[in-house]
C-alpha cells in the first residue's frame, strides 16, 4: 500500500505543479482547476482509506479514486488536445495516471478476492 501512497502523493504534487504552470503561462482557470481537483483527489482519497472501517469502506474509497484517476486522465488528454500542454508534458503526466489505474484496480481486485475466501 505504501507504494500506492507514496505514487498518489507524487503524482498530486506534478497535478499542483501543472495547474500552477497552466494558470500562470497559459491563463487556463477552468480546465487546471478540474485537473487540480481530481488529481489530487486520488491520493487524498487512498491515505482516507487507510483508516477504513471495513474492507467494503476500503473499496469504496478505492473506486472513488480509481474514478478520481480515470476522470484526471480525461482531463489531461483534453489539455493536450487543446494544446496547453504539449505532448511531451502530456506523456509523462499521462504515464503516471496509467500506473496508478493499473495500480488502484489490482488493488481493489485483491482485496476482493480477500472477502470472498
């Protein structure tokens, strides 16, 4: 789990870092601040399921992230493709999110797999 954290807590500072580029050199507001809200919602949602009160709790949080990460991706693809950031910005930032997707639903997968044995 920690591995988990300590890409979530990352990959939250590259979200602030960004949004702080996109409104300061780019004046986006609208677009940044959506980034900023579900990318750094991803970890803060994680270090929240820590303290579960059961393994569903745990789950819960865990697909609320997983959806916290789907939706910053979506954003980061609509950043690039609007040309705020450039591809080779987006690729970097967008690998990050795919980790942490590939991460968050095995994850989730084997805490299932837990309940049901």
């Amino acid at each position: 789990m920690s591995i988990l954290v300590d890409k979530s807590y990352k990959f939250a500072i590259r979200i602030v870092k960004l949004s702080a580029y996109l409104t300061k050199e780019k004046k986006e507001f609208i677009l940044s601040k959506q980034l900023l809200r579900s990318g750094t919602a991803i970890g803060a949602l994680i270090a929240e399921a820590q303290y579960a009160q059961s393994k569903a709790d745990f789950i819960n949080k865990m697909y609320i992230s997983l959806k916290e990460a789907n939706e910053s991706r979506y954003w980061i693809r609509l950043l690039t493709d609007c040309g705020y950031i450039t591809e080779k910005m987006s690729k970097s930032i967008f690998n990050d999110v795919e980790a942490l997707i590939k991460m968050l639903t095995s994850t989730i997968n084997t805490t299932k797999e837990k309940i049901n044995d």
